[in-house]
C-alpha cells in the first residue's frame, strides 16, 4: 500500500495570504494539500478533520509550522493522540520484549 505525503496551509484570516504556505508545501512534494483560511482557535476545522479521516497508518502531514496545526501545546498533543493508540501499543510489546 503506498503511503500518502499531505500537505496542511492556514491563515488565521479571509485576509491573509496563503501562497508562501503553499509554495513551501510544493516544493517539499506533497501528494495532496489541505488548506484553510479561518483561526486556529475555532474547534469546527472540517478541514482538518478530513486530512485525519484520510490519514492511514504510514501518512505523513507537512506544515509550515506546528502553529498551523494547533494554537497549544494542548491541541497539538490531542491532534497527535489521534493516532497514537497503535503506536502506544507497538512501543509497549517491544519494551515487554526486550525484559
């Protein structure tokens, strides 16, 4: 199964500009690029939510920078604990391995 590069652009306003997010994500060579223009602190980000849905084990999410994708630590860490219950898993077995 081949494995996705996606890519992840926002702007806090209607009136803020995209192109340098985006131009960044091109170059790196992402698959497919999701983009928003709305603030990160709104918890309705369909957007995002949809990246996630598409998401499969293997995926990668390129950004501009962390801030992109959450305004705190806090949702960054939710965001990343999205996935993170097969990783918990596959770190916990080959821990229990190695004793």
């Amino acid at each position: 199964m081949r494995n996705y590069v996606f890519g992840y652009a926002r702007v806090s306003t209607e009136a803020r500009n995209l192109d340098g997010q985006l131009d960044a994500l091109k170059k790196y060579g992402v698959d497919q690029i999701y983009n928003v223009k709305m603030t990160g602190t709104k918890k309705d980000r369909s957007k995002l939510a949809k990246l996630i849905d598409r998401m499969t084990e293997g995926d990668v999410v390129v950004t501009e920078s962390l801030s992109r994708l959450g305004r705190s630590t806090k949702d960054l860490i939710e965001l990343a604990g999205v996935k993170k219950s097969a990783l918990y898993r596959n770190q916990k077995r080959s821990t229990n391995e190695k004793r």
